[in-house]
C-alpha cells in the first residue's frame, strides 16, 4: 500500500507508525545501563574486558551509520522500501536482544560481542529505515511535527517503562538484574516484531519522488553543500552534547554534589514526565510560530533553568526537583522540533538532486547523536578525575564537586546559547517548506532548476527566507 502525494496521516496512522518507538525505547536503556554491570558482576568477566569489547561494539555501530544509510535509500524491494526495511530488521534487533540480555551463565567476551554486534547492526538498519519513513509518511510542514511527536513521544513512554521497571518488578517475583534482563528480553524480543507488524500493516509505504540517480560521488557533494543541513546537524550537534554531559553526570550530581542518592529514581522520573507533559505546548507553538523559532525557545528556557543548577548544594533536593521539571518540559522541544525541521531539510536535496535520500540523512543525524553522547563522556570524565573526583577510588574532593557542577549545568548552558544562535535564523521557514513542497508535487518535467546548487539555494524562484 502506498500513500498518496498529498495525504495527511490520521490518528490510527500515526499510533500505528509510532507503535516500535515503545520497545526501541525499552531496548536503549538496560543495553546502556545494565548489560555492563551484569556482565561484569553477574558473570564474573573482567571489568576492562567488558568495557572494551562494548567499545569495539559502538565503533562498529558508529561506522555503520553511512553504508546502512545508503543501503536504505539504495534497496527496494517490492513490499516497501522503508516497510521492507523496518519489518525484517525487527527480527533479528530482537533476536540479538534477548541474547545480549539473557547469556548464559557460561558466556565468555565472544558472546557479547557476537550478539551485540549483530544488534548494534539491525538496530542501526531498523532505526534508520523507521526514521526516514517518519519523514515521508507526512509532506507539510506541520503534518511532520505531528509524526515525529507520536514517535518520540512513545520514545519517552518507553524510556518511563525502562526506568520503572526495575522497582516494580520485585512484586512480580522478579528482582536482581538478571531477572529484569530477562523481562526486558521477553518485551522486547515479542514486543518489537509484532509492533513492527502492526505498522506495516496500518502505515502506508510513502510514494516515492526520485525521478533522477547520481553517482555516489555527485549525490555526495550535494549532500555535503545543502547549507541549511549542515547548519541544522550543528546545531543538533551542539545541542546533543550539552545534552549529554549532564545525561552522563545525573547520576554523580544528585548522589555527591547533592547528597541525595535515593532521589536519583524520582527525580528521573520526573523529568521525563514532564517531557510527555511538555509535547503539546511545543507542537501548538511550533504551529503558530516556527518549528526552528519554538526549538530555540525551548533550549533557551532549559538554559534558563541549568543556569541555577551549579550553585546548588547538599539537601538542595526541591529546588533541584524544580530544574528537573522544567528542564524536562524543555526535552520535549529537543526530542520532537529537530526531527521535524530534518525532513524540511531533506525535501531541500530531493528538489536538488532528483532522489530521495532520508536514510542517508538520517544515517549522519543519527551518527552525529552517537558522537556527541559520546563526547560528554570522553571529556567530562578525564576532566573530573584529574580534578580529584573519582568515586570508584574514594576521592570527591571540593574541586571535584565543584567542577561536577560547571560540567553538569554550566558548561550545557553555554552550548546551548550556541546551538540557538546557529538555529534561530534557519532559513527553512513555513513558507520556504511549502514553496519545496509545491515544487516537489509538480509533473517532474515542470520543475524548474536553478541555474546553480548554491548552499543556500533552492530549485525554484528563491522564496525570501532562504536567500
């Protein structure tokens, strides 16, 4: 089944699309979280080797990030070229998963890095064809944010699931980490094929605008000079670090600087509720204004609220509650708007080049995530040992806890204000996206072409937001 140019998807349509988002969400956090302790601790392997065979594991997923991307867009079978894609790679995503998260009791290092490979591989394929379909399934402006909020709104739900589970489990019988492994094995293993199921059947397959193929090196260099791309994937960039340094120090901030670790658990909590609760104000201001101007203003008022966060101290619990709140109200505009303003982006390079190549796209957005994520780590924690906080050996010097709280909030603010002033004069605004979008609807041999691929250019008369 393949939808029409201009269909907009109904509820029915959007739940069902994003339906896999609940146990891809549920996935992500034992993978991060669990898997290292269980390994190390339940199994007996060595903590180092451990670590290194999940580094190996996330190079190979970073690396496969661009050739998955292209494959995507390259492939098509007849069933689907995105439905295709997100069916068969649920299977062996969740296969691999329950691997990973029940290996026996005899597992060595080569079993988690068979299967975690494996899943690292049909996770990246399945993320990135789920992505690119979430960016055809709607060709308006508006009709976009409403896909990417069903999707990464059952993103969060998901992400409560994880979270919740482990303290709700033990009333089932089921407490220790192996056994809360092994409940997200079953959710996940059963969950994500038969949601994948269910949106193939209830989604339709978008109908395909590619009317030109180019050499991999000429469609490259358009990739590389769709100017509003590039100042997009900065501005995510920038902002998926600040994100991410204090993702990676919650834990350490509220246990030391605050001396409140029972609170790690509510106050996690908290913050993605309010994410949930957050969605529907940024998708009315997105409507009203712009989805660029509403992002900008939703990282500005976490900003507003890290501000306050590197001078607080022990017992500052409620007033921290409050960050907490309002910083993940923010989430909502970071997790929805970005997504959104990308398939504006893309429409830019189909107009261009004659193909469409959202996976491709989604492949370097989805590298880029993993790069910042990444960076928050290999940064913030060389700096914070060599400042004298190292818990794992006992030391939480006054330097460390106060660098602690600069790393966990002041720094993210300053990144923030960066991203905003990169994103706040995008030049796609509603107007040029429905000026490609009418381009892009038009007979193929009535698409007028500009006389040059300047950055900034699109392939019609240029509208005055893009020059």
């Amino acid at each position: 089944m393949s939808g029409s140019a201009g269909a907009e998807p109904g509820r029915s349509v959007l739940a069902a699309y994003a339906l896999p988002a609940l146990p891809l969400a549920v996935l992500a956090l034992p993978l991060y979280v669990l898997v290292p302790a269980h390994y190390a601790e339940g199994l007996g392997l060595p903590l180092a080797a451990v670590g290194q065979a999940l580094l190996v594991i996330r190079i190979l997923d970073a690396a496969s990030d661009p050739v998955t991307g292209l494959l995507v867009d390259k492939f098509r079978p007849a069933f689907g070229r995105r439905r295709s894609w997100v069916l068969f790679s649920s299977i062996p995503t969740a296969l691999a998963a329950a691997m990973v998260f029940l290996p026996p009791q005899e597992a060595a290092l080569r079993h988690l890095l068979l299967w975690g490979s494996l899943l690292s591989l049909a996770w990246t394929a399945m993320q990135i064809a789920y992505g690119a379909w979430g960016t055809e399934l709607s060709r308006s402006y508006a009709g976009r944010t409403r896909v990417a909020a069903w999707r990464e709104g059952l993103t969060v739900v998901g992400t409560l699931m994880a979270l919740s589970a482990p303290a709700l489990l033990p009333a089932f019988g089921l407490s220790g980490t192996g056994s809360v492994l092994a409940a997200f094995a079953v959710f996940v293993g059963v969950g994500l094929p038969l949601a994948a199921v269910v949106a193939v059947r209830v989604v339709p397959e978008p109908l395909e605008r590619r009317h030109a193929a180019r050499p991999f090196l000429s469609g490259l260099r358009t990739v590389l000079g769709n100017g509003p791309f590039r100042r997009l994937l900065a501005a995510f960039f920038i902002n998926g670090f600040a994100n991410g340094l204090p993702g990676a120090l919650f834990v350490f901030y509220v246990t030391y600087r605050l001396e409140a670790p029972a609170a790690v658990g509510p106050l996690l909590l908290l913050y993605f509720v309010c994410a949930i609760l957050g969605v529907p104000l940024w998708l009315k201001l997105a409507a009203r204004f712009s989805k660029h101007r509403s992002w900008s203003a939703g990282m500005l008022t976490a900003l507003f609220a890290f501000s306050f966060a590197p001078f607080l101290g022990p017992g500052d619990v409620v007033a921290f509650a409050v960050i907490t709140a309002i910083t993940g109200f923010a989430l909502g505009a970071d997790v929805v708007l970005p997504a959104a303003i990308q398939a504006d982006v893309i429409d830019l390079d189909t107009a261009r080049s004659g193909e469409e190549r959202a996976g491709f796209y989604l492949s370097l957005w989805t590298l880029a995530t993993k790069l910042a994520l990444a960076g928050g780590v290999g940064i913030a924690f060389p700096l914070l040992a060599a400042a004298g906080f190292d818990p794992g050996a006992g030391r939480t010097s006054p330097e460390g806890l106060n660098l602690l709280g600069w790393l966990y909030a002041g720094f993210p603010s300053a990144l923030k204000l960066v991203a905003v002033a990169v994103v706040f004069r995008f030049p796609i605004d509603r107007a040029a996206a429905e000026a490609l979008a009418a381009v892009l609807a038009a007979p193929t041999d009535q698409r007028e072409r500009p006389a040059s691929e300047s950055a900034e250019a699109p392939p019609v008369e240029r509208p005055t937001s893009l020059r």
